[in-house]
C-alpha cells in the first residue's frame, strides 16, 4: 500500500504529526493585558491603603464603602 505513495510525500506526513505548536498573541494583547493588571493592582492597593476621614475618624476606604466601623 506505501508503494502507492512517493517516499517524499510519506515522510512529509510523518513529519506533519510530529510538528510544533506555536501560540503567540500579538504584542498589543500583552500591552492590553499588562495595562489591566496595573489598573487592578491601583485599585486594590487605592482600596487596602486609602483612609477616609469620617466624624468617627479616619476609616480604611474598604471598611467605609462596606458600612464596617473600626
């Protein structure tokens, strides 16, 4: 049955199930994706070390938006 096909054409189709994979995003989506997670790391950071200044005193931003007083 191998006969039928040249030798060329069967080691190119043996090749093809042993070739590679290559997933690459282009640049933009990692600029994009960089500049998300700086803007959640602002966020967080804005929300965990902000303080508020209430007739109580001065409250975390967190603990104010969620009504907690220390």
């Amino acid at each position: 049955m191998s006969d039928l096909y040249r030798k060329e054409a069967l080691a190119h189709r043996s090749r093809a199930l042993f070739g590679e994979v290559r997933l690459q995003a282009p640049p933009a989506t990692w600029v994009i994706t960089a500049l998300l997670v700086a803007l959640v790391a602002i966020c967080l950071a804005v929300l965990f070390l902000c303080q508020v200044q209430t007739d109580a005193g001065e409250i975390r931003l967190i603990d104010w938006l969620f009504g907690r007083q220390a």
